[in-house]
C-alpha cells in the first residue's frame, strides 16, 4: 500500500490547477478541463476533482464542509482484498469495491476515525 495522491475536492478546478501550474510552478501529467487536474511533486502526486463528481460517486454529497474536501488515496495490489480486510477490522465502509471505468481503476471507499474519505484504488486491465 502506497499514498499515491492527495485529492482536493473543489467547486472550480481551472483556478487551483492555474495556480499550481503557473505560480508554483508544478508539472501538470493530467488536465481534464473543468473536471480534474493532477500535477507530479516528484513523489506522489497533488490532485483537484469537481466535488460534485465525487459525490457522485460517493452517493453523498462531498466537499461542501471543513474536512470532507480531502481524500487520502491509497494504491493497493488488490482492491477487494484490502477493502474486506479494513471492513473485518471495522473500519466504516462508504462504497463497496467497483469499476470506475472513465477513472480506468478499480476503487472502493472509507471512512478514517475523523470521517476523512480514504481511497483504495488499482489500475483496471485493459480492455475491462
């Protein structure tokens, strides 16, 4: 398990990728105009997505108070494993493992202590 990025859950994405980009001058590896954008620190990797997405997603609204416009995302081997290991331990469970196949990966999410969202995610194989 790895932290692979941090991902803000914002209303506007053009002005935090702008400002990122071109203030502080990091490398911008994904541009989705007005949905995502992803900038490369060299570790692991900062992130903005439409909190209205996420959402979606989540089946919850996300991003709209202090403390749930952040999710913690973990790459794992395997999604399905790590997600039952964490509900064995009883770690609250916001959405089972599933598909989401214009992220190309496979993702299932949770809830740290605080109610922070963390997200196990792998890539999907082509062509699923």
């Amino acid at each position: 398990m790895s932290l692979s990025h941090l991902r803000f859950l914002v209303a506007d994405v053009a002005a935090p990728a702008a400002f990122y980009r071109d203030v502080v001058g990091l490398a911008q590896v994904v541009d989705v105009p007005g949905v995502y954008a992803e900038f490369d620190t060299g570790g692991s990797r900062l992130a903005f997505y439409r909190a209205d997405l996420m959402g979606q997603v989540l089946g919850a609204p996300a991003g709209t108070t202090a403390g749930d416009n952040l999710v913690l995302c973990l790459r794992v081997a395997d999604v399905d494993a790590e997600a039952a290991r964490l509900a064995a331990r009883g770690v609250r469970r916001l959405t089972t493992p599933h598909d989401q196949p214009t992220w190309m990966q496979r993702v299932a999410h949770f809830a740290d202590p605080a109610g922070r969202t963390i997200e196990l995610w792998s890539p999907l194989p082509r062509g699923r």
